[in-house]
C-alpha cells in the first residue's frame, strides 16, 4: 500500500520516513502545515519526488483515519 514509507529502529527511532531518507513522515506534514506548498517543498529536498511528498500525506490521512479518541473523564 505505501511503497514509499519505510520505519526502522535504527532511524530516527523507528518514525515512518520517506525511504531511502531520514526525512520522516512528520516532517513533510510540520512542513506543509506551516505553509509549505509541495513544490516547494521539493525545491527545498530535491532528493524528494514529488510521490514522496504525496504518498506521506496519504499515509498520514490513512491513519489518522483510523484514529480512537478516548475520553479518559470519569463519570459520577
């Protein structure tokens, strides 16, 4: 499913990153969510493909998706 997201202990301490890199997952979402347009963002990692960039956003939708919200409140 995501060809291009690779984890390991031994990188970054296991954090999904962009394969073949040390550029994580969480990177590419702090960059695009401070403003950062794709192409710019592969300006400023040429060693980026665009399908990086891409398939991270996807991954990081993917799961997010599946997300669980528990509400640790404690009811009288």
């Amino acid at each position: 499913m995501f060809t291009r997201i690779v984890f390991s202990p031994n990188v970054l301490g296991g954090k999904p990153c962009i394969k073949g890199t040390r550029i994580s997952v969480e990177f590419i979402l702090e960059l695009a969510a401070s403003g950062a347009s794709r192409s710019e963002i592969l300006r400023a990692y040429p060693h980026l493909a665009a399908e990086d960039v891409e398939e991270a956003l996807q991954y990081a939708a993917h799961f997010l998706k599946n997300e669980v919200v528990l509400s640790a409140e404690v009811v009288p």
